[in-house]
C-alpha cells in the first residue's frame, strides 16, 4: 500500500475512535462525577454542545466579574447562587451588604458603595438585592464587569410580590380578605405613594432598575423609552424568567462558562397552597394595566431576548437548554434522592436549607438531604446547591472575613457605618 494511503488510513481510525469517544459521551446517562474539593462537574466537559461555540482564537478564558442586579421575584434566588458558587469554586470575592443592612444592600434606598462590607472589597460578583445606581455600581465594581439582571411578566409577578410582601407592604395590608381582585379593581384606595415598602405594589421592576416607579407612559412614553436606552446602555443580558433555561444559555454564552457553571436548583418558591393557580385574563389585565411601566419594560426586552436567541441560533439554544434540563435533574437526583421534591420548610431537617418565610400565609418551598444530613461523597456540593440566601450570604462572609485576616486590608469606603434599611423585613415568621 502506498504511504500515503497507510497514513489516510491511520487518520481514519484515530477520527473513528474519536467519535465513538464522543458518542459514548454523549449518550451516557450517568453523570460525571469530578470531586475538587466541594466542587462538581455533573456534565461531561467532552460533551459537544449543540450551540456551536463562538468563532474566537484562542477561545475566551472565562469572564470573573459580574454584576447582577437582583430584581424582585423573577428567579433572581437562583441566579444568586449560581453566581455565589460560581465565585465560591474560582476563589472569587462576593460583594456583600454591611450587617446593618441586613442581607441586601439597605435596599429599598438607592445603592451606595458605602453598603458594602469592608471585608468583601474590591469584589469580582456582586448578586444581591438593591436599587441600581450606575455611578456608585461602577465605582465599586472592576472595569470590565458585565451586568446582567433578569425580568419577568408583570401580572405573574405583582401576583407574586402581593402574596409575598402581604404582611409588610401597608398597600396590599388595607385591602379586605387579602384579595389581589379587590386591589386591581381600585388599586388607588389603597395605594399611597412614598409609603414604606410601597414600591412592592407599584412598577417594581421600574424601582429596582432605579427609574421612577410612579411615571406611567400612558403620560409620558419618552420616559420608557429613556429608561429602556438606561438599561441597555449597562447591562449586556437581559433575561427573562418565563425562559429561564434560555437564558442560562445565554448566560453561559456571555461569560465563556461551561454548562455545569449554571446547573441550579429552583430556590425561594412559593407552595401550590401560597399561589394562584392561573391568573384569570382579566386580572393580568389589570396588572399589567397598573404596572404599566413594568410591562413596558418586559415587552420590550422580551422581544429583545427571542432576538437574540435567533442570532445564537434557536434551535441550537433550544438543544442546549434541554441538555441542561437533563444535567440538572440528574444533579437534583444525586444530592437529593431518586425523586427530589420541594419541601415545606417544616419538613426540611437540615438546617442550612430551611428557606426563610415571609409570613405564616406564605409557605416558601426547599430541598432536603437525604437522610437530613448525608448526600454521599460531597455533601457540601448539595448542601450549596439549594442553599437559601440569607445563610448563603451568611456564610460567605464570614469566609470572606478569614479570608481578609490573612493579608493586606484595602483602603475602606466606609468611614462611618451604613444607615440601616427602611423598615428592613424580620427575618422570623410572622403573625396572621
């Protein structure tokens, strides 16, 4: 045989064995298991995932400074510990809140840099709730940090906040029977303007972003527009709940991340008996007519999103959303039993994941170990995986404080403490 066809031959071979590699890969349904400590790689990093990657030489290392802003009931909870573990494996420092401020950032003021404990500065991820203020973010965070923040569709979410913030918001306090009907009927009698925590029941999403929640475009449609321009000019991802997995996607994309980067589980849910089952059509109606702003901002940026999954390729980020789906159930099976559920937090014996509940009429859903205290070769994976936030946060700084003990302070921005919250929420159960 000539040379040369003994050595297309050999080619040949080593591509065969390759892509039987590949295959077996591809189609096995036990997980990869990779123990580095308390990290795991649920996910074969051999894996060719259906979206092809991005046409880069050589291929981005993966982006370490992130800014999330946590918006209010949209899934923001489990963005946050994704990005907490993301930090946690890399060695990364999580920007955390002055305990004076409780587990977010003095919020519902507008966002300081003062908030942020000296002991978690100059941070790479920053995840927890405030009011976005672009010049004291950028003051705090690195150049080169990409923001990211996530919407969901108004009605669902003021359903949400309404059941939610019930017992704190005097709004949603004065309506008879606790009727979210009898709100949106005439959410005017009961509303009023500059009320502690009133921004719960008025374009939420609108506060957070920092626009002013009390404009509405049916008299000003150059305001939306003006905060829309706002947003796009800071923030690089804008995802969408309803499309969670998408977005993760997405997410994924962005940062150079590897699938198993995004695994999650759903954190911070409500119980069936704590929600509506479906939200009548004329009651989102409603919603959405009172949060006008809100709905400008989601239909704008939800239309945005499909626009940009069409430019990665829909059905390749439908591929990969569905892969990541299939990792993470066999995830939630490994740590947390052959048929993982959520449990109320009564049920939940490992004290770590006991979620905080907002009231005794909100039953607020987590995971348990099974056996209440073993997952087998790394507990501490599971446990971080549906960690609710505030011990997340908890934790993380007092890592961060030993940390900070070992070497070198930097220069404090704090030069007094941080004024406490506005009526910041108690963290126990409340009374009816």
């Amino acid at each position: 045989m000539p040379p040369i066809l003994q050595h297309l031959q050999q080619a040949t071979k080593m591509m065969s064995r390759r892509k039987i590699l590949l295959l077996v890969l591809g189609c096995s349904t036990v997980s990869l298991l990779i123990h580095q400590g308390a990290q795991l790689s649920w996910y074969p990093k051999l894996f060719p995932l259906s979206c092809p990657p991005l046409r880069e030489s050589p291929p981005r290392p993966k982006h370490m400074t992130v800014a999330f802003l946590k918006t209010h009931k949209t899934a923001g909870t489990t963005v946050q510990n994704i990005l907490f573990r993301f930090a946690e494996r890399h060695n990364l420092t999580v920007a955390l809140p002055h305990p004076s401020c409780e587990h977010q950032f003095c919020y519902p003021r507008n966002f300081s840099a003062h908030f942020v404990h000296p002991a978690t500065r100059p941070p790479h991820v920053l995840a927890s709730h405030l009011r976005f203020d672009r010049a004291e973010l950028e003051r705090l965070m690195p150049p080169g940090t990409i923001y990211i923040t996530i919407l969901r569709e108004p009605a669902a979410m003021f359903e949400s906040l309404f059941s939610y913030y019930n017992q704190y918001c005097p709004a949603f306090r004065r309506v008879p029977n606790a009727s979210l009907e009898a709100f949106l009927h005439a959410p005017e009698a009961y509303y009023r303007a500059g009320e502690h925590f009133a921004m719960f029941a008025h374009n939420t999403l609108a506060y957070d972003l920092g626009g002013d929640n009390e404009r509405s475009p049916r008299d000003d449609d150059a305001y939306l527009a003006g905060l829309i321009r706002q947003v796009e000019e800071v923030f690089s991802l804008v995802m969408i709940a309803e499309y969670f997995d998408e977005s993760l996607v997405l997410l994924r994309r962005l940062l150079a991340w590897d699938l198993d980067d995004v695994l999650y589980a759903k954190l911070n849910a409500r119980a069936a008996n704590s929600r509506l089952a479906a939200i009548p059509a004329a009651l989102a109606r409603a919603a959405r007519a009172w949060n006008a702003l809100d709905a400008g901002l989601y239909d704008h940026f939800n239309a945005t999103f499909w626009r940009r999954v069409a430019r990665a390729g829909r059905a390749c980020v439908e591929r990969e959303a569905q892969e990541l789906r299939e990792a993470r159930q066999r995830l939630l099976r490994r740590c947390f039993g052959d048929k993982p559920v959520l449990r109320p937090a009564a049920q939940i014996r490992t004290k770590q994941l006991q979620p905080w509940q907002p009231s005794r009429k909100v039953d607020i859903m987590g995971y348990d170990l099974p056996g209440g205290g073993s997952a087998g070769p790394a507990p501490e994976a599971c446990i971080k995986l549906a960690m609710p936030e505030v011990q997340y946060s908890n934790y993380l700084l007092r890592k961060q404080k030993r940390r900070v003990s070992t070497r070198p302070r930097p220069e404090p921005i704090l030069d007094k403490p941080p004024p406490r919250p506005i009526r910041a929420l108690p963290r126990g159960p409340q009374g009816p």
